[in-house]
C-alpha cells in the first residue's frame, strides 16, 4: 500500500505565513511607511506638524554634520571589514589545521562577546580606554611605554578608530562561525590533497580555502556593511558622538534631531537618508564583488 504524503492546503499554508508576514509589516514596513511621511512635514512631537514637501531633503543634502557623520560610518565600516571578516577569516583557517588544539573552547570564547549586550561591551571599554584608570594606559606604563599614553576617547584624531575596536573585537565571533559552517561544507579530500601536494598553510588558505569561501566572503562583507552603516550603540555609550562631533554617526545625529532637539521631522528625513545611502552602498559593493554575474 502506498503511502500518501500529506499536503496541506492552501488555507493552512495562508494560516502559517499571516503571522510572520504581519509581523514584518508591523515591524519593519510600517515604520519605514511611516518615516517617509514624516520626513515631509516639519514636526516637533506635538500634535501639529507643517507640510515642507522636500525642504528637510534639500537641508539633508546641505547638512554638513550630516555627511561628516557618514564619513565616520564609512570610516568604520571598513575597519570592521578588514578586522571582524579579515580576522575572522584567518581563525576559520587555523580551524582546518592540526596545529590548533581544543578548537571547540576557542570557537566558544571567540564567540561569546557576540551574545553580550553593545552597551555592556561599550561600557567595559569606556573604563578600558580611560586615561587615568583604564588597563590600556596602565599596561603601556607598565612595560616602560609611557609615552603612547593617549586620551584614546578624548582625542579627535583618535577616537573614530578608537571606538571601532570595541565594534571589531565583539563580532569576529559572529563572522567566524558564518565561515565555519561554509569551511565544513568543503570535503576533506580537497584539504588532503591539497596536503599530499605539498601546500603548506599559507599556500593552502590562498589558493584553496580562499577561492572555496568566497561566495561566503561577499555576503559577510554586505551583512558588515549593513550592520556598521546603523551602528549607534557602542559609540553612544562611549562618547555620545564626541568630542565635539568626532565621533558622530548617522544613527547618533538622527537620535539628536528627534530626541534631543526634538526636530523629529528632519530626524525622519535622516534614517531615511541612511536607508538610502546604506542601500547604494551595499549594491555597489555587490557589483564591485561580481554580485551581478549570477
């Protein structure tokens, strides 16, 4: 007797989706809905709001502080390329090798600061980095270094690279486990024979492990981009932009026009305006990455 499968009906596959997707327009699309209609109206919270048409977009392309602030997402975002996916790369490497020992333990350390809270991880590195009684500056004294003693969150220079350590050093874990996944895909008799021929580890990871992972790379490098292109909460928590606006984001100066300043319609015209740009960013990296050839 032959066996029927099961195959629900179209009514129970509709009963199945409706929740999901009503909760992504709750969540996501109604906001956005949202937000471009308030980007119109010139609106201070209350109950009055003044239509401006496409005034707050023609004082966006002209804000200053606005594109300094996009700078500074691009600034870290390409640091965290290089470091969170670069320095996460090379651990996947050492994974596949014999030389590294109890790499479950180290998968789960390197992996642990991911699930910690971005204010947590802001905070310890706030006391870190403080020039009087942070453990950076105690270390440089102590091995006789004294003179790269540095304000590291209170310098303009600084503080954009400073700030972007926290952000690298908390998501390698989250990169490393994507490349993981994608390294133990790859049969072991690619490794082996890579072995036989003589490939040591360097050439092995160039020529082997590269080219096998680099399909994983891209979309490693776009789920960076968009995830640095929205950062607010490490930076909020160490420097809240500054000094000065030094270390000022999108997501900071759109938190400070709709909260702070209360200009709550030009802060809408903002997270619109870091939708877009974030958008354009991650197509054109597609495109330089060969995204378009499939």
């Amino acid at each position: 007797m032959e066996r029927q499968l099961f195959k629900p009906s179209s009514r129970v596959f509709i009963a199945y989706l409706s929740l999901p997707v009503l909760w992504y327009l709750f969540v996501v699309v109604v906001p956005l809905v949202l937000a471009i209609r308030y980007s119109l109206y010139e609106w201070s919270g209350g109950p009055k709001m003044r239509f401006v048409g496409l005034s707050n977009y023609i004082q966006l392309i002209h804000d200053y502080d606005f594109w300094f602030s996009f700078k500074n997402n691009l600034i870290i975002t390409l640091l965290c390329i290089i470091g969170q996916i670069g320095i996460a790369f090379i651990l996947a490497a050492l994974m596949t090798t014999r030389v590294l020992k109890f790499k479950e333990f180290h998968r789960t350390v390197i992996f642990l600061p991911v699930v910690l809270s971005p204010v947590v991880i802001g905070f310890i590195w706030m006391l870190m980095y403080n020039q009087q009684i942070g453990i950076l500056n105690w270390v440089l004294r102590a091995i006789g270094l004294g003179s790269l003693v540095r304000p590291w969150l209170d310098d303009p220079k600084l503080v954009i690279y400073s700030v972007s350590v926290p952000l690298i050093w908390q998501y390698i874990g989250f990169y490393l486990v994507i490349l993981m996944a994608s390294l133990q895909s790859i049969p072991k008799e690619i490794f082996e024979a890579a072995e036989i021929d003589g490939a040591d580890g360097f050439k092995r990871t160039i020529y082997v492990i590269l080219p096998l992972l680099s399909d994983t790379l891209k979309v490693s490098i776009m789920l960076c981009i968009a995830g640095n292109m929205k950062v607010f909460d490490h930076i909020y928590v160490m420097t809240g932009g500054g000094p000065g606006k030094s270390s000022m984001v999108m997501a900071q100066y759109a938190y400070n026009n709709s909260f702070i300043m209360f200009k709550l319609g030009y802060g809408a015209t903002i997270s619109v305006g870091i939708l877009v740009l974030s958008l354009a960013i991650i197509l054109l990296s597609r495109r330089l990455m060969g995204g378009s050839e499939k």
